[in-house]
C-alpha cells in the first residue's frame, strides 16, 4: 500500500483507523478458533434481513433498508461460516425477495434453529436521533417501543387478505398488541441475554449510542421456538448513521459484531454440556413429577434456574431467599442454582410462576444424563418419547 505524504495528517488517521479495523475483524476469527464451539450435533442460525423485494423498509436520504439488512445479514452469515465448524446458516432471502412476515419465523422454526437473528435498520422524525437498540418479544414499555413494531409490523399491509392471514392483527392497533404479552416467555431470559450480549458489543467494539435491550410486540418474533432478538443497526434517518450503514467498514463492523455476540452466548450453551451437580438434601417440593436429578440422570426433566454467579454460594435457604431444594450447577467458570425437577413441563412452568415472584429472571430449563439441553429440543423429545408409549 502506497501512502502519499500529502495532507500528512489526514492520512494518518485514516492509517489508524484501518489498522483498528484490521484488528477488530482478525480479533473475531482469532477469538473464535480459539474458543472453537464443540456442540455435538451442530448449531442452526436463522439470520433474517428485514423487508425486502416489494417492501423496501425505512428510508434514507440515498438508501433503503431493505438493501441494509441485506448486506449485513449475508456478511455476518459469513463470519459464522468462516468461523464456526458445525454451524449450519439459513437465510431467510439471499437476495432483493419478497418473504411473508409470517413466513420469516416459520422458517426457523420448520429448521428447528437455536437463534433467530431479524436484522433492521430504524428511522425517526428527528434527523439527531442515533443509535442501535436489540429487542426481544414482549409487551412494550412505553410508547416508542410501541411505534418502533408498529413501524416494522405495516409491512404486512403489502400482503393480500392479510387480515385473514394475520388472525385479524392490526399493526397499528394498540389493543393488537395485547396478544403479545405472553409469548415468548419461556425464551424471554435467553433472548435478554443475547441482546445484551450484542449491545454490549455495539457499545464497546463499534463504538454506536447504546440505546438499550427493549421489549416489543414484532410479528416476525411472535411465535419463535427458540431465543430470538430484532436489531436495530442504526438509524437511516440520520445522515451519520446511514453513511455509516450503507458503508463496507460499517456493514463489517455490524456483522462482525453481531456474530461475536452470537458466538460468546452460544459458548456460553455449549459450556453446559460440561457440567457437575450437587443436589440439597433436604427438598421442599411434594409431587409425583418431582424426580432427583441423581437417580433418573437418563431421562429429561426439568428445572427452573433462579441465579447464577462467578463464585459458589453455600447451599441454605437463607442463600436463596428461603428455598430449600436447590441444585448447583457448576459449568466451568460459573455457578448456576436451580430449583425443582419435574419429568412434566407444565408443572415445571407453574413452578417458575411461583418462583417469580421473589426471582423475576427465573426460568425453566431442561436436563438429560447431567447435560442441559436446548429446551425445544427436550420438548420435541418428550413429545415424540410420549408418542412412543
């Protein structure tokens, strides 16, 4: 590389920064291979680039969203490729397509994925507003939240007998949303942890506005079988912001995040498979589904995680605000309590409702000869083992 010494000053930031970027994408493939994700029977991504074809999402003053998503969505299926042995990556388009709303989280689910990434990017009045936000499926906590998926969600005025198709939804209809507040509740944990992970990542790598792990009611996560996140890459209403966007280093720099993200929480899953168990004597629960995870360590019960720390906690009531049959979990560098074992799901998600109310973060998870299991997985095996009988 040839560098005039003209405008000497100018060149050598850019100089800088490309040695920056340089060491922030080799940093990506480096740390992967390092840390290389050793899950048995390989990871499903469902990566879906936001509108499309007919649709072209949000618009800037030279660009359309749909071309945005387009190109970071494939750039970061890229990096998982590249990077990961035994992942298998499925886009949603691969190209300027049509794909239904409410085809978009048929299609992970039909590909039984372990995440499901919808990539966006937003827009606002105000031409000053910046930043990247990640949402997970919820009820929204305020009115922008609201507005943000009414916004994402009009693309299904574009369909034909969309009304039908959509079981009378209404995008901007407030009282649509209700139907939203329950779903995805069993994910809602794993899908905060991801978008955490990924605004983390924004924030520290990339150097955007953090602007928060949100909550709203997307179509395109209604019903997902697996922890799922809507990201909000910038906003194209801002010049700044869409020249950033719409430019290689930027794209790169999204996707590259986005796949570390990605990459340290499915380590973080993986790392599960490695674990010990140290089981209280003295449980509390009383029912024909409670079961000890010591005598039945091949069939698949379930639990409910209360807390997790980097140091071990003495196992006593007065430890977990009075519970008294807690399981310790050690996976690796982290200590995991939960709570309960049930052979039956729905007992244990009763459990979890009680549990809520002095652990809000409590969920459920799901154990097979000492291993943690994805949850679906587990419960498509209950069902098909039940099928069995």
């Amino acid at each position: 590389m040839s560098i005039g010494i003209k405008n000497g000053k100018h060149h050598t930031i850019n100089i800088y920064k490309a040695i920056l970027f340089f060491l922030f994408i080799a940093g990506s493939i480096v740390t992967s291979s390092a840390t290389g994700i050793k899950n048995g029977k390989g990871w499903v991504i469902v990566i879906d680039a936001g509108h499309g074809g007919k649709d072209p999402g949000a618009l800037g003053s030279v660009s359309r969203e749909k071309d945005v998503t387009l190109a970071i969505a494939l750039k970061t299926g890229e990096y998982f490729e590249q990077n990961i042995k035994n992942v298998t990556v499925i886009y949603t388009r691969r190209d300027d397509s049509t794909v239904e709303l409410r085809d978009r989280p048929k299609i992970a689910n039909k590909a039984n994925a372990d995440l499901f990434i919808s990539i966006h990017a937003n827009w606002a009045q105000s031409k000053s507003v910046r930043g990247t936000e990640t949402y997970i499926m919820g009820s929204a906590k305020d009115q922008q939240n609201l507005e943000v998926a009414m916004k994402e969600n009009e693309v299904i005025y574009l369909e034909k007998d969309f009304s039908t198709k959509y079981e009378g939804f209404d995008p901007k209809s407030s009282e649509s949303y209700i139907t939203f507040s329950t779903t995805q509740k069993v994910f809602q944990q794993q899908s905060t942890d991801l978008a955490s992970k990924i605004q983390t990542e924004f924030r520290e790598r990339v150097n955007r506005n953090d602007r928060d792990v949100k909550q709203a009611g997307f179509w395109v996560l209604y019903n997902t079988k697996m922890p799922s996140v809507l990201i909000e890459t910038g906003f194209i209403s801002n010049p700044a912001e869409e020249k950033f966007l719409n430019s290689k280093e930027g794209q790169d720099y999204l996707a590259s995040s986005i796949f570390r993200a990605c990459r340290n929480y499915l380590n973080e899953i993986d790392s599960k498979s490695d674990i010990s168990w140290k089981k209280n004597q003295e449980p509390d629960q009383k029912s024909d589904t409670l079961i000890n995870a010591t005598t039945a360590a091949d069939e698949i019960f379930f639990m409910v995680q209360v807390s997790s720390s980097i140091s071990k906690t003495e196992i006593k009531p007065g430890n977990f605000k009075g519970l008294k049959d807690i399981t310790e979990i050690n996976a690796q560098d982290r200590f995991k309590y939960a709570s309960g074992s049930f052979t039956d799901y729905s007992a244990a998600v009763d459990y979890r409702n009680k549990v809520e109310a002095f652990y809000p973060d409590a969920f459920v998870i799901a154990v097979k000869d000492n291993k943690i299991l994805p949850l679906q997985q587990a419960l498509e095996q209950k069902r098909k083992t039940q099928k069995d009988y």
